[in-house]
C-alpha cells in the first residue's frame, strides 16, 4: 500500500519509490485491505492474480499486485503486468470520435450512411428502416446491429460487412450490445483521414503517456501480458483458456470495441483526463461539453447494461441508481468492463477512479463479479478513512 499521494504524472516511477519503515495507520490497514481480499481470490482459484488501483482528487492513492500473471511459468504478477482490456476498448473508442465531433467533422446526427455508403442499404428483418441509423445510434447500442463484434478482415472490410448484417430492430428502438462502436472505429477514419490505430495514438495515447496500451504489443510487452484462464476441471483450479479478443496472430486487426491492451497505470491515466473534463498531459483532449454529454445517460428510460440501475451515455454505461455492483458509487458515475473481467469505474462526486484488472472467462457476468464489488466496497471504505484524515 503506498502510505502516500502519487501524481498520475509520475506513476510509472511508484514502484521504485515503496515506503519507508512507518507506523501502519487506519487508512494504511484499509488500503492494504484490498491486496488481503485479492489474495483470497487467488487462493480460492477464482484469478490467477490481479493489478488494482485507486486514483483520488488527481492522485493515486493505491496501486497493488497479487498473485501470478502466468501460472504455468510461474511469472508474478506486476503493477505494469499488461491485460487485454476487451471492451473497456469502447469508451476509448468513443472519446476519440467526440474530438472529431469537437471539431465539426462528424455530428453524431449524420447517418452513418455519410462515411460508410453501404449502410444506405441497411434493412432489418423483415422490413424496411423507419429512419436512417445515426452515429448517435452506434454510440449508445441502440442501432439495431446485432451479433458478433470480431473483426472480420480490415476495419473497412467489418463495417461494410456489419452494414449488409440484417439489423435486430428498429433503430432507436431499444438497446443492445452491439459492435456499433466498431463502426465508429471506421468512421474516425473516413472523418479524419488517418488509420483508427493511429488517431487514438497521436490525439489519446502519446499525449497522455499511455505507453502500454496498444493493438500491437512489441515482443518485450508480450513479455507482461498476463494469460488469460478459465474455470479447471476441479473446484478452485484455473486451466488456460484461448480466445480471439487477446489473440496475437498475423492479421490481426484493430478493433475498436475490444482490441486493446493496456495497464492499471495507462487506463488510471485515461480517465483521469476525462474526470478533469478532457484536459490531461498538459493539453485539451476532447472538450468538457463532449464529456459531460457522453457521460450522461442518453438512453431514455431504456432498459441498459449488464446490471440493473443503469443508463448509457456515448460509448460509456452510466450508473443512474446505485445497487447492486454499483452500490458503493455515486449517481453519475460512469465506466466500462471487459469480457476477462476488466474494470475501470469513475465517481465524478468522490473525484475517485476505480480500475481493476483480472484475466478470466466463463466465469458469469463479469460486470457483476464479487471481485468487482469486494474491490470498489473497500477501495470506499478506505477513501472514508483518508478523507477523515484518521490516523
């Protein structure tokens, strides 16, 4: 636990700088709550370890590491292991196409037709659309698009195949999870002129040091990715799982709705720009009126998520009543998860972010995981203590 505040700008120098011998506090053995509670997970063969992290009015307050991020090689992991984050991608996604927005090359009104033609002839099943769908559609899941969100040859290939996919519904209509934001993915390219990888590069990831966030990690960030596990054939094993969103083959593409990695530190770094309303690495992101707009409920009464008391903003879910998982946060916190488990949660009203990084699957509603809750329940109680000042 660090008994001390570290500015996001120096985070990646933390783990040179742990602790001198003091004596624990309160706040000191409710941090360290978090490492115990992660452990036992590990114990209980649920993760194979996990990174998480709390950031809170600007600084981070925790960064811990448990257990192994490869079991078989016994490899440890590490506060800069390295994670697929699978659809904590989104909002990332999201952000970049709201700076384009920001400078009048895109109006989330436009039908998605402007930038990809082929969606001029998008059908539903079994009649025709009332109305065109919209970039706003694919931002909030309710285009209609349905199915897989694996890219299918290059991006441009995977819109103009999603614009021929049979749309679910009417859009508009009701939400469900979609690889609409794959489609957004191609039209920052089309908007802007420049492949989708490489705009989140120059206008997010460079200006923010996210250095380990990636489609492509080099041979030496292989070398961090934590492995991905699943359920073993007895109670309380992990065996090693395969899945196409970490998959590092050849032709690989990026994919805006699940293709990247990243680390704790990176993504701590990522929302933190966005909790400061765009301004991060000393330079306007995207503008306060675009984050206030895609982190605010645009969904109607619609029901949303993969949670109850949820709304959807522009490519981030949106808690609008606290239950459950989200009890512990305040309305109008807004976040994202991934397929292994990945979360990254921002409360506006604490100035707290949550991130929390584990590498599993079929393991259930990874949104609504006990790792989730026990981690967000006593990252709040610490932050009680901390702001109390007890000692």
């Amino acid at each position: 636990m660090f008994p001390f505040r570290i500015p996001f700008g120096g985070l990646l120098a933390v783990v040179a700088i742990l602790a001198t011998a003091a004596t624990p506090s309160v706040a000191d053995e409710k941090w360290d709550a978090i490492p115990r509670r992660m452990q036992e997970f590990v114990d209980a063969g649920q993760i194979s370890g996990a990174v998480t992290l709390v950031g809170h009015e600007g600084k981070v307050v925790h960064l811990e590491a448990v257990g192994q991020a490869d079991i078989e090689n016994e490899l440890p992991m590490a506060p800069d292991s390295i994670f697929a984050i699978a659809s904590m991608t989104k909002p990332i996604t999201a952000t970049a196409l709201l700076t384009l927005v920001d400078e009048g090359k895109v109006s989330l009104e436009d039908p998605v037709a402007r930038y990809i033609p082929e969606f001029g002839d998008a059908k539903l099943e079994g009649g025709p659309l009332k109305r065109p769908v919209t970039l706003r559609d694919l931002l909030t899941h309710t285009s209609g698009l349905v199915g897989s969100q694996q890219n299918t040859g290059s991006l441009e290939e995977t819109a103009r195949r999603l614009a021929r996919r049979p749309l679910g519904f009417q859009p508009g209509e009701r939400w469900q999870y979609s690889p609409g934001i794959t489609v957004c993915g191609r039209v920052i390219e089309v908007a802007s002129g420049q492949p989708y990888d490489e705009f989140l590069a120059d206008r997010v990831f460079t200006p923010l040091a996210m250095v380990d966030t990636t489609f492509h990690p080099t041979p030496q960030q292989q070398k961090r990715i934590v492995k991905l596990y699943k359920p073993g054939p007895e109670a309380g094993t992990l065996e090693a799982a395969s899945h196409w969103i970490n998959e590092l083959s050849e032709d690989r593409t990026p994919n805006p709705s699940g293709g990247l990695f990243s680390t704790a530190a990176d993504m701590a770094r990522f929302y933190q720009m966005v909790l400061a309303g765009g301004r991060g690495g000393g330079r306007r992101i995207v503008s306060p009126a675009a984050v206030k707009e895609m982190t605010s409920v645009q969904t109607g009464e619609l029901t949303t998520g993969f949670t109850p008391g949820n709304g959807w903003g522009w490519g981030w879910c949106v808690v609008r009543q606290p239950q459950g998982v989200s009890a512990m946060l305040s309305p109008g916190s807004f976040g994202h998860g991934g397929a292994f488990g990945t979360q990254g949660w921002v409360d506006p009203v604490r100035k707290t972010i949550f991130v929390l990084m584990i590498q599993r699957t079929d393991f259930g509603n990874s949104d609504a995981s006990e790792i989730r809750t026990e981690f967000q329940r006593l990252a709040v109680e610490a932050l009680k203590v901390l702001n109390t000042g007890q000692q």
